[in-house]
C-alpha cells in the first residue's frame, strides 16, 4: 500500500514539472529567463499603433517584440528582477490577432 502511495506521489509531481516545462518550452531565450513571461488574458492586451499594450502594467511592445504565439494564448515577457523590472522584452499574440 505505501508503494502504490508513493508511486502515485511521484507521479502527480512528474506531470506537474513536465507541465511546467512545457509551458515555458517555445519562449525564445532573448525574451524569458525563466521568470519573465507568462499568459495573459486576450482582453488584457490590446494592438496599438506602434504595437501591442499590455493594459493590466500599462507595458509596451513595439513591433520587433511581437512573436507569434504557439500555443493559441497571448503571452507577456516582462522582467521581474531587480535589476529589469518592468523592462518589456517580447510579446506572443494569436496568429491573425
């Protein structure tokens, strides 16, 4: 019985990182360290003149940041750390958005 628990127990933690992995897997390196990007809501950014504006941060992105977007989600690359916070690297939009 504790095998069965602890197979299980693994498991579950297996699928939760591999998950993990793949949610950051098609984020080009210039634009996440790891840490940077996340997915955002569709209402949550709109397409400006110059580009894409993330509304919740008041964020920016010009054209040469604007990526498409490989699993059919906006995604915001924005930086975290001290040294780049706020900094607006990369953006991924819906093919056609």
């Amino acid at each position: 019985m504790r095998f069965v628990l602890l197979f299980v127990a693994v498991a579950g933690l297996l699928v939760a990182v591999a998950h993990k992995v793949t949610a950051h897997s098609f984020y080009d390196p210039e634009c996440c360290s790891g840490t940077d990007c996340k997915p955002v809501a569709a209402e949550d950014v709109i397409e400006t003149e110059t580009g894409w504006k993330h509304l919740p941060t008041g964020t920016e992105f010009t054209r040469d940041m604007v990526k498409p977007s490989k699993d059919n989600r906006f995604h915001v690359c924005i930086g975290v750390n001290t040294w780049d916070l706020g900094k607006p690297y990369c953006i991924y939009i819906l093919q056609g958005a």
